[in-house]
C-alpha cells in the first residue's frame, strides 16, 4: 500500500538526481524520473527505506508526441520573380 498521494505539481525537479522528488518521513526523497513517468510509472519510491507514494499526474504531459499547440509556421512559398516589361515603342 502506498504511502501517500501526492500530486507531480507538489513534488520538486531535482536537477542532481534528474527526477522529481518529494521528502519521504525517513528523511530522503522519494524520487521519479521523468522517462518513468513516460512509460506511465506512477510510483516513487525512497531509496532508503522501503516507503513509496502514488503520483498523480496527466501522463500526457509526459509523451514523446509532438505538442499540436507548437507547430512550426508555415515557411513562405518562392514566388517567381516577374522581370521588367520593357516599353514598346509605338509610333
């Protein structure tokens, strides 16, 4: 049974560690990277003690597939240059 639920917004990024955590009763951090929240993991667990939480989260904030909202704009088409137009001479 897990310890507690704990919500991803509550946890900290631990540059360090590359992982999310959140201080565990033992006096470490319960940790979670973000490659096992892309596989869809839900658990951090302590690395010293054998407590663990749940942690909630939107997993489709942690996916590989390109965001809709950033599409890259739209590059400009070439368009043909139109050359001068000489004058004809008209008597």
């Amino acid at each position: 049974m897990s310890y507690d639920e704990v919500e991803i917004e509550d946890m900290e990024w631990n540059e360090e560690l590359q992982a999310f955590t959140y201080p565990c009763p033992c006096g470490d951090l319960f940790q979670i990277t973000k490659e096992d929240l892309r596989l869809g993991e839900e658990i951090a667990r302590c690395p010293s003690c054998s407590l663990f939480i749940t942690v909630v989260y939107n997993p489709e904030d942690f996916t590989d597939r390109p965001d809709k909202s950033k599409k890259t704009p739209a590059q400009p088409s070439p368009v043909a240059e139109i050359g001068k137009v000489e004058a004809l001479d008209v008597q």
